[in-house]
C-alpha cells in the first residue's frame, strides 16, 4: 500500500509539475482508503510495547531472606551474555546450564552466617542496578588473599538463598566489582571481620532467578 | 544409561540445590544435566552402539 501511495505522488508530480500537489494527492488517498476500510499505514495502540503480563498472588510460599551459599566467577571465564534483557521479559529466569569457557568454575565463598545480602533497583532511562554484600569474621591469611585477589577483579555472582532458590548478579559485561572494609575493634566487645560489598548500574536486567534445572560447574573448597 | 564424561578430577556439579561430584550423580540428574544442555552427558548405549558399527 506505501508503494501504491509513492507511485500516486509521483504521478500527480510528474503530470501536474506540482510536488506539494503530489504529495497532498497522496495523503487524500491514503486517508480515503483508511476510512473505507479501516486499514492505517500507521501502528495503533500497543505496537511499540511488549504487551504487559499480570502477576498473581502468591500465598502460603515462604519468601524470607538470608543466604546460605555465595559463588563467584570471574567474568572473562564466562562463555557469553546468556542474561538478556528479552529473557526477562519473557522468561523471567534462566533454565539451562550457566555457559562457561572449557575448564572454568565457580568457587564458593563461605560467608558468615546471615551476613549475605543483595538487592535491586529498577531506575527510569538507566536500567537496573544490582548490589551484593557479604561478611567474613575475622582477619588471616586466606582473607588477606581474597581481599587481594578480587581487588579490580570483574566477577558474577551466584547465591542460594535460605529458600534454596539461587540468583544471579551480574552480567558478563556489566560485572560486579567488590570493595571490602576490614574492621579490627579497640575491644574485646566487638569481632574483626572483613564486609565485601560490590554495586553496579546500568545493567541490562536485574537480580536473574535460576530455575531449579539451572546447573553449574564448583570448585571444591579446600579443606 | 546415561554417563558423565570429564577428565576433571576435581569437579563438583551444583544440582537442585547440591554440589556433587560426577559419579554421585542419578539418573534423574544426569537426565536433566542433559536436558540442561550440559554435553558432557552422553547415552553409554547408544554410544556403544555407535562404535560397534562404525568401520575400524
């Protein structure tokens, strides 16, 4: 039909000399023909949206909080950028085994006991953004050498929550980076530890659930 | 029969809320590993067959 109505223009151009003539002939027949039919050139109401899906209540599941396992990997080790942003509109989880270069694991992080936090926002024209915090008692050798080793490190994250369920922070090139504060008190009342926490914007999703058929590849925790 | 073919000897598997190394996985796990998309899943039979009636 565009064709059709370039070809009238045209015509009325070339046989009147007129272009504005072309141009109004054109627009005329368009709209005759969307009054006759009821068929436009034009998208009508939702065309430029996906179309919203409704969320039903959930009752009776239990939704609270607290982590009991934390994984990282860095982000060069993942093979691609399997979180996208139309798998959350559609799927809104990931399924399938977490796609690693040949050779590369996840290493768990043994955090202390209801210290391993995460959130996410969602923000207007920015994307969304992702945060994780995790704590670690005390101040040795092997903290020292975490600290060290994810110093300017690009990381993801994985937690399994007390709900068993795991999530995902991060993308492959939107990585979490981690500060850490060590705290060594003045007395005895208080612990040493280590609080790693890491935030990032502008992702493309925000925090990913696995689904249960989700899978991956650990490094065992030395003994 | 399905198998889990790695030369990782230190390899766990995180599985339905589990890590695991490759030979305490089941059946039902090596299956849905497979249905995963994990390759190294691989049908012990049909592999067997395979090589039975391929030429030396």
């Amino acid at each position: 039909m565009g064709i059709g109505l370039l070809l009238v223009a045209v015509a009325v151009t070339a046989i009147t000399g007129n272009e504005i003539a072309g141009l109004v002939s054109a627009s005329a027949v368009g709209s005759g023909i969307q009054f006759v039919t009821g068929f436009s050139l034009l998208p009508t109401a939702g065309a430029f949206c996906s179309p919203l899906v409704g969320l039903k209540r959930k009752c009776q599941a239990p939704t609270m909080g607290g982590a009991k396992r934390l994984y990282l990997a860095l982000t060069e080790d993942i093979l691609n950028e399997f979180l996208t942003y139309d798998l959350a509109k559609t799927s809104g989880e990931f399924a399938a085994i977490i796609p690693m270069v040949v050779g590369k694991k996840w290493i768990e992080i043994e955090a202390w006991y209801d210290t391993t936090k995460f959130d996410t926002e969602m923000k207007i024209g920015g994307g969304f953004t992702q945060s994780v915090e995790f704590k670690v008692i005390g101040y040795d050798k092997e903290i020292t050498k975490l600290m060290a080793l994810l110093y300017e490190a690009p990381v993801n994250v994985i937690i399994q929550g007390n709900d068993d369920k795991l999530y995902y922070i991060g993308q492959k090139y939107v990585p979490m980076m981690f500060e850490a504060k060590g705290v060594m008190p003045e007395k005895g009342t208080s612990r040493k530890e280590v609080t790693f926490t890491a935030k990032q914007d502008g992702l493309q999703v925000p925090v990913f659930p696995l689904a249960a058929t989700a899978t991956f590849d650990v490094t065992p925790l030395a003994a | 029969m399905l198998k889990f073919e790695t030369k990782d000897k230190e390899l766990l598997i995180w599985v339905n809320g589990l890590t695991k190394t490759p030979e305490s996985l089941t059946q039902e796990e090596l299956a849905q590993l497979q249905k995963s998309g994990d390759t190294r899943v691989i049908d012990a039979k049909a592999k067997k067959e395979l090589t039975e009636v391929s030429p030396a």
